[in-house]
C-alpha cells in the first residue's frame, strides 16, 4: 500500500512549490522533498527535480539544513562575520 503524507510546501516561483512530503516506494518509508509544477488544470505536478531519503536521514537532513542556515546568517547584513578579527 502505498503512503502520502504531505508535512510542508512552499512557493519556489510562480507555477512552482517545492513540496516535502512522507511517501513510501517499494516498501521503502521516504521523506521526499521534490519541485511541482502548476499543470495549467488545477493540478500540481512533481518534477524530477528532488530527493528521496529514508525516513532514518531525517536527523541528518536536518543538520545539514542548519548548518546552512548558520552559513547563511553570517552574510546578512548587520550579521557579525566570524572570519573578521
């Protein structure tokens, strides 16, 4: 059977989401994180733009997503730079 959660989206563009989603493939339980498309008809499409991970990734997905967000804060404006003295 088959599973399909969707746990968040958001707009990439206009005409595009980027959808993170619980899915299951050939027994295998995913997290998915994939671009759709806006099909025209109402519809949303997936991409193959994306990637697919075993749900036990999830932890490291996560530190590898704040650890950008760490590397990202540092070149906001008004941000300390670690590498000024």
């Amino acid at each position: 059977m088959s599973e399909e959660k969707v746990i968040h989206e958001f707009a990439k563009s206009a005409g595009q989401k980027v959808v993170c989603q619980f899915r299951e493939y050939k027994r295998n339980k995913l997290i998915d994180l994939r671009v759709f498309y806006d099909a025209g008809d109402g519809d949303w499409r997936p991409t193959p733009r994306g990637i697919s991970l075993r749900r036990e990734l999830i932890p490291e997905l996560k530190e590898a997503v704040d650890a950008a967000v760490r590397e990202w804060e540092k070149e906001l404006p008004g941000s300390p730079r670690e590498d000024v003295e």
